[in-house]
C-alpha cells in the first residue's frame, strides 16, 4: 500500500493514484494527495493540499471542481495566465517540428533565433549577449561564474533577505530564510551578506517614530505618482518615499574596507525588489548609490531579475524604476575609475539574471550581459552550457510570452492593477485597528503586506510597528484559501504576498481584495 492509494500491481498496471482521481470527490483527492505525499520527500514544502486539473487565467480547477483565483500564478512564473491561447499554439507548434536541439550540439534552432530577435528589444542594448539555461537558480550560477572569470576575482557579495536559488552556489548567496540552508554546509565560499535596507524595522526609523517612513495611503499614493495612475483614487494620502539614513551603503562600503577588498571582490548580486524576503522596494537613492559603488570599484553588478523582471512590477525590469537609461559606459571590469563618482555612467546592470515569467511558467531562464565581459580568453567554449537550456519548446513559449505581454499592453496592466491593489489595501488598512497591517509595499503586480501587532492608537503616540502575532501570515493564507483564493507568504517575518498574473482584470482585482478583506478581518480581529 502506498498512502491509501492501491496496491502495487494496480499501480504497475495504470490503475493507482490516477485512477482514484477520476471519482472527483474530495475524498478521492485526499487519497490522491496521501499517496503523492508518500512519495515526495518531506523537504518538498506543500502550501495548498490540493490536485489542479486545469487552469485558464487567473482561475485554477481542481481535480474536485473546486475553482480558485490565484493570485500566486506559480510564484509569479505564469505571467500571462494560465494556459493563453497565444502559447499554447506555439507550443503546440513547436513541438510539432522540434522539441529539443540541444544548444552546444547546434548552433542554434529557429525558436532561439526567433527569442534573440525579443530580447535584443526588450532587454537593456548594453546587455547585448545572452545565455539560456533552464531555472533562475541555475542562471545565477553561472551570472557568478562569468563575475568571476573576467574579474579574475573570488568574492561576491549578497543581500541580506535575497533569495537567488537552491543549488548549492544560489544557495550560498540566499538568506531569507535560515530552512534554505540549515544542514547543507559548507557552502560555496567567498560569499559575503550585507545589511539590506528594510526601513520599517530601521533602528534610525524606530529612533524617528517612523516619521521617515511614509504610512499605507502615502504608499499607495507613491505607486499611483509613479506610474501614472493617479486616476485610480487613493482615498488618502499624498505622495510621500521613505526617508532613508543611508547606513546599508555605509554598511557596504565598511564591509570593502573590513571583510572583502574591493580587489577580491567580483560582484554585487541583489533583487531589484526583494522577493521571497519580503518584497522590499529599496528607497530613494540605494540603487543608484550601489550602481555607483560598483562601478567605482571594477565591481561587476547582477540584477537578480528572477521575480520582478519580464513586466512584473509595470515596468520590463524592476531595476528600471530607479536606473535611467544607458548616457555611457561602464569602466572596465576589474579596475577602478575614480572618475566614475561625477562621470555619466550606464546605469543598466551588468548583468541581468531572468526566468519565471519570461515564458509563462515553461522551463526557462537565462541572463543577459555585456559583450565584453564574456571574452574568449576569459570564457573558452566548454565553461558554459548546459543539456537543457535554450530547449525548443520552452524558447516557443517564450516568445509567444513576450509578444502577448507586448501586444495585450500587460506591463500597462501590471501597473493600472497594482495601483488598484495599493489603494485598496490602503483603505482595508484604514478601516482595521491601527497596526495590525504595519507596511504595504511594493510596485505593479509585486506587492507585499506586512502585518504588526497592533498599536492599540491611531494618535501617533503608539509605536508605528509591534511585532505580530507568529503565524498570522499563515492564517490569513489558509483563510484565503478557504474562500477560494490562492496567497502566499514571504519572508521570516509575517507577510503575505500578490503576484498575480499580468492578465488580472480590474473585476478580478475587486475579487481579491474583497476575499483578503474578509481573510484579514476573521484572524486579525479574533487573535
């Protein structure tokens, strides 16, 4: 017996776990689940018990006839919905004519050839040269290996909250959760964490009362300013950034004189947004600053585009809400241009790692740079590839994902639907006792909640933020859930995350804010 799900011949003979499906009863489905659970290692975490049997949209089904609005969308891989009619014809397509020519056996196939022609539109022109792989994880591996050949340096330094991968190098470089690495050292040395800058839990702010971080409806108000949208009404609140003390740029710029020398040091890799840690948007000036940073030193840049790249946050790439467009050129890698400081400069990364939403949930990833940090001498053929990578099939789906988010203006709609979702998370704050939603943040369809304790005031005497309750996060997710609507946590504190596909209409938006609203109000309000 295998979890309740039949015996061994029956398996053997195709009449186990996919045969108990088709009674299409919960209790089927339990059975179903026990026997998949059996086994599937422990290590593999599992948010919702439930078999999918279909998805269209936004909407899941499952295999009990369940439908669900997810506003999860496979950790934002399925950018344009669940099953578009638009990729799938071109899967369908393409696996018609080749599923697989393996990149370091060809040249190239016409699907690579048909992606290239996009992401020389869509991608930064200084990033002129692209390798594929198959996982985000997998991308930063190798962004890593390229930092360090042309540099001819060994170190790379992270972000406190980052999460870049579970591959033993990724892994390395990740710290939003201590459950990614606990057991598996040593680890990929030379990896060096600097403090990221979470401003609400800023002692500097904590000192201020959080005067210089701006509450729920000036958030709102921001992300509304910023991307043009003001017409979708924020209730209350003016457009106001956090205030920054600048001590995570001190804190690096310590951390090259005390741990890392500038000339051991290849790379700066970040999350433009930081995602699994908590969906962080950095303030004003720390991008910009780091971009500076780096290029004073020879020290190659990686945007970890992973989660907020390919439209996510109403804008292509995340970095570009706060790097302008190339005016110049980098200095070269692995030398230092005091210059840099006052000189116009190329603000785009030096390298940019992307995947998940890039093809609509097919197995692609990849990352992008310039030319000359690729040279031959440097990066011989054989240093990199991969079985794998560029796989027909998901370069297919791919470019039909990129024509779909360019055709159907979805960066547009990231950014209408995300300012939608600022307001009325602004306004379920309002409505709620003061505190029990500390922070919501975030830019197009990325945005996180951070839930608090409670100040028990709303006359500014009470702290800003109190630590809520362990677990709420959980709670409101599983509540969500039982009213039809799929949420994730994030981070190591209690929040919660949106990332739902670029395709959300504004009725659906309504939906999800409606079904968080009763989710917040049964665990907040009964703690």
């Amino acid at each position: 017996m295998g979890g309740g799900s039949g015996s061994s011949a029956s398996r053997a003979a195709g009449k186990g776990l996919a045969a108990l499906l088709k009674a299409g009863t919960p209790s089927a489905m339990r059975q179903v689940l026990d026997g998949v659970y059996a086994h599937t290692p422990p290590g593999v975490i599992k948010f919702n018990d439930l078999v999918v049997s279909s998805g269209e949209g936004c909407w899941i089904t499952t295999s009990d006839g369940r439908r669900f609005l997810d506003m999860s969308s496979g950790i934002g891989a399925v950018s344009t919905g669940h099953c578009h009619p638009m990729v799938v014809a071109a899967v369908r397509h393409q696996a018609g004519r080749v599923v697989h020519a393996q990149q370091n056996v060809f040249g190239a196939h016409e699907a690579m050839v048909d992606l290239y022609d996009r992401l020389s539109v869509i991608l930064p022109p200084s990033l002129d040269t692209y390798f594929l792989a198959n996982s985000g994880a997998e991308a930063v591996d190798n962004a890593v290996k390229i930092a360090r050949a042309v540099t001819g340096r060994q170190n790379i330094i992270a972000f406190e909250g980052g999460f870049h991968g579970r591959t033993l190098g990724s892994m390395a470089l990740t710290s939003s959760k201590t459950i990614y690495r606990q057991g598996f050292g040593p680890l990929m040395p030379g990896v060096h964490i600097a403090p990221y800058p979470y401003c609400l839990h800023c002692k500097a702010q904590v000192a201020r009362g959080h005067a210089g971080y701006p509450s729920p409806a000036e958030q709102a108000a921001t992300v509304a300013a910023t991307c043009g949208c003001s017409s979708i009404g924020v209730k209350a609140g003016a457009p106001r950034d956090i205030s920054c003390c600048g001590g995570p740029l001190e804190s690096l710029e310590w951390m090259l004189s005390t741990q890392t020398a500038p000339s051991d040091t290849a790379a700066v890799i970040l999350e433009p947004i930081l995602g699994e840690g908590g969906f962080l948007v950095p303030p004003p000036g720390f991008l910009q600053g780091l971009r500076k940073l780096c290029s004073k030193h020879g020290i190659l840049l990686i945007a970890d585009e992973v989660q907020a790249g390919a439209g996510r946050t109403g804008k292509w790439w995340g970095h570009q809400h706060w790097w302008s467009k190339p005016t110049g050129s980098h200095p070269q890698a692995g030398t230092t241009d005091p210059s840099s400081e006052t000189s116009p400069s190329d603000d785009s990364p030096d390298i940019l790692v992307f995947a998940k939403g890039i093809a609509s949930g097919y197995p692609l990833a990849g990352l992008a740079v310039r030319r000359e940090l690729v040279p031959r001498d440097k990066m011989p053929p054989g240093t990199l590839g991969g079985t794998y990578g560029a796989n027909a099939v998901a370069c297919a789906a791919a470019s039909a994902t990129i024509d779909v988010i360019t055709n159907e203006g979805l960066v547009q709609n990231a950014a209408l639907r995300g300012t939608q979702l600022m307001a009325g998370l602004a306004d379920l704050v309002a409505e709620l006792p003061p505190g029990l939603i500390a922070d919501i943040r975030g830019r197009g369809l990325m945005v996180g909640v951070e839930f608090g304790g409670g100040s028990g005031s709303s006359d500014g005497n009470m702290p800003r933020y109190t630590p809520a309750h362990k677990g709420v996060a959980s709670a409101i997710t599983k509540a969500c859930a039982a009213r039809g609507m799929l949420l994730l946590t994030a981070g190591a504190r209690e929040c919660v995350r949106f990332l739902p596909p670029l395709t959300i209409s504004e009725d659906e938006m309504q939906q999800a804010l409606s079904v968080f609203g009763e989710a917040c109000r049964e665990v907040l309000l009964r703690q």
